[in-house]
C-alpha cells in the first residue's frame, strides 16, 4: 500500500543534440500506423463475411420495428375509435339521463296534482256523506221527537178524557163523530 504522504518522483530524458526524440517508422508507417493496418487487416476480413449477414439482420429488424409501428398506429387508430364510440355513448348516456329525469319530474308533478285533486274529491264526497248522515239523523230524531210528542199527547188526551168524559159526553161525542162519517158519503 502507498502513503499518501510519500512524494512522487517524475523523472524527464532530455537530449542532447537538441532535436526531438523521433519515431522508428519503416515504409513510411510508425508503430500506430502499423497497429492500426493489423487491426484492419485482421477485422476487415471478418467484417466483410459478417456484413452482408448484419445487414439483413438489421434489415429484418428494420422491417419488425416497421411492422410494430404499423400495428400501434392500427391499435392507436382502433382506440381512438373505441374512445369516441364511447365518448359519444356517455354523450347519449347523459342526455337520456336528462331526459328520464324530466319525465319523472313530470310524472311526479302529474301524480301530485292527481292525488290533490283525488283528495279534494274524497273530502268533499266525505263531507256530503257526514252532511247526509247528519241529516238522516236529524230526521230520525225529529221522527222520534215527533212519534213521543205524539204518544205524550195521546196517552195526556186519553187520561183528560177519562177524567172529564162522562157516559153522556162520551154518547154525544159518539153520535157527532158518526154525523161526521155519513156526511162525507
């Protein structure tokens, strides 16, 4: 392991004739040259057996891209047509719920007057009953009132006739009552 604090130690060539340090090179090539020519001459072969191959590969891949495009922009399109097929129902949806909800409005505002006008009716025809019922019992208790009145008077005039009449009275009464009769034959 190296310290941190250990200096480091640069060391520099100079040369004495003054000129620069200059590169071996043979026909005309330095050493990067040369390695660059090894480098292509041994790749460049198996680049030119490959290329061909590589190209229909990328090629084939070109034309699976292009066909996958193709098919999302197909989808896209589809969606686009689901999307407004159903935008458009929803549309439909809310304009059908509008109107079902003004008709039940209506509907309701229909059953209300009917039911007050069907209340209106029922009280009055309860009315003309309890005013019929009434009356009947009126009358029955007029016919009553009457028929006792009528059984007092009797029963009070039999009892002042037995108190007042006498064979005589009862005799001439008799014969006037039966006048009475011949004269209206």
């Amino acid at each position: 392991m190296e310290s941190s604090h250990q200096p480091r130690t640069v060391a520099t060539v100079q040369h004495s004739a003054g000129s620069p340090h200059q590169e071996p090179n043979a026909v005309g090539l330095t050493g990067s040259g040369w390695v660059a020519l090894a480098v292509i001459a041994t790749i460049g072969p198996v680049i030119w057996k490959k290329a061909p191959s590589i190209l229909a590969s990328l090629d084939s891949k070109i034309a699976a891209i292009r066909d996958r495009l193709e098919e999302a922009a197909a989808l896209r399109m589809s969606a686009e047509a689901i999307r407004d097929e159903f935008v458009a129902k929803l549309e439909s949806a809310d304009h059908e719920r509008e109107a079902l909800l003004a008709q039940a409005e209506r509907l309701a505002d229909e059953m209300r007057a009917k039911a007050k006008v069907d209340t209106q009716v029922l009280i009055e025809r309860r009315c003309q009953r309890a005013d019929a019922m009434i009356a009947h019992s009126e009358r029955r208790a007029v016919e009553q009132l009457r028929a006792t009145a009528a059984d007092a008077a009797a029963k009070a005039a039999s009892r002042i006739l037995l108190e007042r009449c006498d064979a005589a009275t009862d005799a001439r009464v008799l014969e006037d009552a039966i006048q009475q009769i011949g004269a209206r034959e």
